[in-house]
C-alpha cells in the first residue's frame, strides 16, 4: 500500500510572503488608526452622519486589519503540532469571516439612524466635513495601495483590503455630501450619503462571507472541478477506481486533496503514485496531496464504511 504527500506548509511566497503581509497590514493599521480618530471627532462635533459611518467603516477597518495581522502572526508562530497537526492556518479565514461580520453590523447600524434623520435631518457644516473627508481619503489610498498586492493571494488580507476600498468609496461620498451641504445648504445630502455607503458596502462583505465560510465548510476550492480530477485520476495507467477523493482549502493558497487510488496486480505503486502526484501539482495546483494507493481486496473495506 502506497502513501505520499505534497511538501510546504506555507503559502505561495512562504515566511517572505507572511513577512510582506505584516508590514502592509502594520501601516495600514496605524495609518487607519489615526484617520478615524480624526473622522470620529470632527463627525461627532458637526453631527454628520456620513462622517460618522466613514469613521466607523475605518473603525472596522482598524479592527479587521488588526485581526489579520494577529492571524498571519499566529499562523506564523505556531506551526502544525501532534495535536493541531493543520496548525493554526485558519485563523486567517476566522479573520476574514469576522471582517464580514462587522461590516454587517456596520451598515446596519448606518442604515437606522439615517432612518431616524430623514424625518428631521441635522444642520451639518459642511467645510469641516469635507476637510475631514479628503484627510480620510488619502489615508485611505495610501492603505489601498499597501494591501492591494497582498489581497491577491491572501483571504485575509483581502478582508482588510476590501475595508479599506469600502470606506475609500465612503471618504468621496462624504466629500460629495459635505460639498453639497457647504454650497446648497440641502440637510438631506449627508444621511442620504450615509444610507448610499451602506448599501454600497454590502454586497462586497457577502462576496468575503461566502468565501469565507466555504473554506470554513471544506468545499472544493473554487474553480477546482472535482469530477475532473476523479476522471483524470482513474485514466492513469494501472488505476481502476479512485474514490474517498476530498479535495479543499486550508487557507488562502493552500490547496489540499487526499484519494485512494485503485491499481490493478500488474501496477507499480510507486509509479502511479508519481504520476497521480505531478498531475495534481501541474493540473490543479495542488502541492499538498495525501494518496492512497491500495490494492483490489484493499479497497473492499471503505466500500464497507458508512461515510
């Protein structure tokens, strides 16, 4: 009976990668810092509900970002052990779920006091608004073009990156507002600006929830066909049956697939497990892969099992 594995326990890139991620998200999160204390105040002190959603769409950014880099750095740090033998790569996807969560929390909360405000909106002065606003801007495009690299490759870090782009949109919504407000005097602009960065918001944080949670439900990664790889698999001379066939994501750039392979008596294990492994390693990106090769009467017993 034949095992074998793909070797690497980091992502593409590995610890420079990782080391790349925390100095993006360490700038990011101080830059981010600074800014929404900034929006917080000057949104608080002129009543403006869009500054106030700018700032707590930054909040989120702060905290989200914070979280990220707490996960990169713990992954990092604590390796697979007898008794996490995955390690702690999740964390990152823990992250990114999180992120979404709060966003949603977010909207929602911008959603119903602008509600409350289109009845009888406040007097908002717009000058300091949109000072506020353009501050918030370029922090927010400096932190845009910190995290945009790392988004690509990695989940968590894109829960951070698509935060940043959410409240970057927010800041020339609330530069719009307080244009408005500052040159018609109109009291609806900003918790009509409020509501519109909210909904704008939404569906980018469903697009990271669901990536997310079908990482966190073991799904096959997306774009990865599995009954292709079945085919595939059982077409390599001396297979005649592939089944227990899993294949799923540990965390972002981390493809994972374990099968048993059937050979007929005239198969060498040793060369149909090579060959199963390039396959997956040149067709699919899958590095890490744990093979099963077994006999005939091997195979018998996992027809036996319950699941």
């Amino acid at each position: 009976m034949g095992h074998g594995h793909g070797h690497g326990t980091l992502p593409p890139g590995g610890s420079s990668a990782s080391g790349r991620y925390v100095r993006s998200l360490t700038a990011a999160l101080l830059i981010g810092a600074a800014f929404m204390a900034l929006e917080f105040v000057v949104g608080l002190t002129t009543s403006s509900l869009a500054l106030i959603s700018d700032a707590a769409h930054m909040f989120t950014d702060v905290l989200g970002t914070g979280m990220a880099l707490a996960a990169i750095v713990l992954a990092r740090r604590s390796g697979p052990t007898f008794s996490r033998t995955f390690g702690l790569y999740r964390s990152e996807v823990l992250a990114a779920l999180a992120n979404a969560l709060l966003l949603f929390g977010v909207a929602g909360y911008v959603l119903v006091e602008a509600i409350g405000r289109i009845s009888a909106p406040p007097e908002v002065s717009g000058l300091p608004v949109m000072l506020a606003a353009a501050a918030g801007l370029v922090a927010n495009l400096v932190s845009f073009g910190l995290l945009r690299a790392g988004a690509k490759e990695s989940i968590n870090v894109r829960g951070a990156y698509l935060e940043v782009l959410a409240d970057l949109i927010g800041s020339v919504g609330v530069l719009v507002s307080g244009a408005i407000t500052l040159l018609t005097g109109w009291r609806y602009a900003d918790p009509l600006i409020g509501v519109a960065i909210g909904l704008w918001v939404l569906p980018r944080t469903c697009v990271l929830a669901r990536r997310a949670l079908r990482i966190l439900f073991q799904h096959a990664p997306q774009g990865v066909d599995v009954g292709a790889i079945s085919t595939e698999l059982a077409a390599l001379p001396g297979v005649s049956d592939v089944h227990d066939l899993h294949v799923w994501t540990l965390t972002s750039g981390m493809e994972v697939a374990s099968a048993h392979l059937t050979v007929n008596a005239t198969a060498t294990q040793s060369a149909v497990l090579a060959e199963a492994q390039d396959l997956l390693a040149s067709r699919y990106s899958i590095q890490h892969a744990t093979l099963q090769v077994e006999a005939l009467e091997c195979a018998k017993r996992c027809g036996e099992l319950s699941w």
